[in-house]
C-alpha cells in the first residue's frame, strides 16, 4: 500500500505531536535530570565543538595533526593507559587485602586511599616532585642506578599512577565485601589450588569493576594537569602532555587552536571508554553464561 505525501506529513506530524506530549509529561525527575546534564555537560561540549569548528578543516587538521600535537597525545594516553593498568592490578590488591585482613591502623589506612581525591593537585604535584627528586627520599635511592623522575616522562607516568589509584579500589572493593566465601570454600573442597581459586572463580565477576576502575582512572589521568604540570619539566617532544599545550596556546591566545586540541582529547577519550564498556559488556555476558 503506498501512501500519498500528504498523509506521511500526517503521520510525521502526529508522531512529533506524541513525542513532545511525552517530554512535556515526564516526570519532575526525568526534567531535573535532563536540564542538569543539558547545562553541565552538554551544552559545553557542544560549544567547545562549535568554537573548534571556527577554523577551517584543512586548519584544524594542521593543528590536530601537527608534530607537537601528536607528541603530546602520545605522552597523555600512552602514559595514562599504563598507569591505569598498573592501578588495575595493584588496586584490585589493595582493595582485596582491606576487604579480606584485619590488622592494626586499618581504617586509617583505608581512608589514606581517599586521600588523592581530597589533596590539591599543585600540593600532589609539589610533594611527589621533591620525593622523587634527585635529593628526595625516594629520588636519591634511584639515582644512583641512573633512573631520574622528577621531570621526566616517568615522573608524569608517577603523578598519574598516584591521581588515578583510589578509583580502581573503591570501585572493586564494594563487589569484593558482597562476594561470598562459600563459593571459594566449594573451590578449595573440590581440589582447586589458590590460584585456580582466584582465576576461575573470583576473577570473572570482579573483571568488570576492574574494567571500571580502569577506565576511570585513565580518565582521570588524561586530564590531569595540576600535578603534572610540576613533576614535569614540560619539555616539548619528551614530557609535555596535551592539557599544558592546551594551557599554552591559551597563554598565546590562540583560543580556537586550543580548542581544537581539546576536541581531539575529547574525541580520543569518548572513543576508549567506549570500547572499555563494550569490554565490560562482554565480560558481563561471558560471566552470565
């Protein structure tokens, strides 16, 4: 049955008609939700695009693609990805040694974890550039094996591992207080050694949140620039990461050119967590089987 032009305008119309009946009646919820995301979220997203849009697209690729730029893409999410990973399996251990032993000054220990959430990122920046310095107490017992942090790529890579670490165990520590014993005592009763214990049986439903805490500590890092900035020595083509080139740029007021650098790590970024929760996705399904 073919319809005539007039009536599919008739259809679009009521279709809008019963689209905005359900918006104008949702619930008080659903309107302060969307009105606090619009306004915080997606409103400034879409002018940071508009204003990159501002510049030509043979322009914006020059400055998208440039040497410096892609230097400092590959120092900000090759160096954050690490840290991440490190994060994630020194987190998941941490997490499981509060969840698992009690022992003296737990609870202080504990709430220390937090403490990257709380502490400025300068005073973080400040404190790790000095102990990691030559004459730090940590910087002068790797000096003499000729690893220097304070102003290097590995002192980025130091700040970032310290920013991101308390997202890995605060989002597997709650799965690991509700995961029951049981299940890894039937492990144990049927012969399964620790380790097969821990991979076939706690690992799969602790993947995703590790996945998680991954993922949001890699965000974390990405766009990290307090601590960073000062353990740095913010050299071109060696430790400068995309968030200080952005700053820079601004310092020159070149504005649109900052933007555009800033869309880039927007972009790179939504695309990474989205393959992060595709993974989790999958993880899901395979632990649900």
């Amino acid at each position: 049955m073919t319809l005539s032009p007039t009536t599919k305008v008739d259809i679009k119309t009521s279709n809008w008609k019963v689209f905005i009946h359900k918006v104008v009646n949702l619930p008080w919820t659903w309107r302060i939700t969307i009105g606090y995301l619009t306004v915080m979220l997606f409103v400034p997203i879409i002018a940071m695009f508009l204003k990159a849009s501002t510049e030509p697209p043979a322009r914006f690729w020059e400055i998208a693609t440039s040497e410096l730029a892609l230097a400092t893409y590959n120092v900000t999410f090759v160096t954050s990805l690490l840290a991440a990973l490190l994060n994630g399996v020194f987190g998941t251990l941490i997490a499981w040694v509060l969840v698992r032993y009690d022992f003296p000054l737990k609870r202080i220990i504990d709430a220390t974890v937090d403490l990257p959430f709380a502490l400025p990122t300068s005073v973080a920046g400040l404190t790790l550039a000095t102990v990691y310095s030559d004459n730090g107490w940590i910087g002068s017992l790797l000096a003499p094996l000729g690893i220097k942090v304070s102003f290097t790529r590995l002192g980025v890579w130091v700040a970032m591992v310290f920013i991101s670490l308390p997202f890995v165990v605060r989002t597997v520590q709650p799965v690991l207080q509700e995961m029951e014993h049981d299940v890894e005592e039937a492990a144990w009763s049927l012969g399964a050694s620790q380790w097969q214990t821990f991979s076939k049986v706690i690992l799969p439903p602790l993947f995703p949140s590790i996945l998680t805490g991954v993922a949001l500590g890699f965000s974390r890092a990405v766009g990290e620039y307090g601590s960073t900035v000062i353990i740095a020595s913010n050299t071109p083509f060696q430790d400068l990461i995309a968030p200080v080139l952005i700053f820079q740029r601004l310092e020159q007021y070149d504005y649109s050119g900052a933007t555009v650098i800033g869309v880039v790590l927007l972009t790179i970024s939504l695309v990474l967590l989205l393959g992060i929760n595709l993974l989790q996705g999958w993880a899901r399904r395979y632990d649900n089987k």
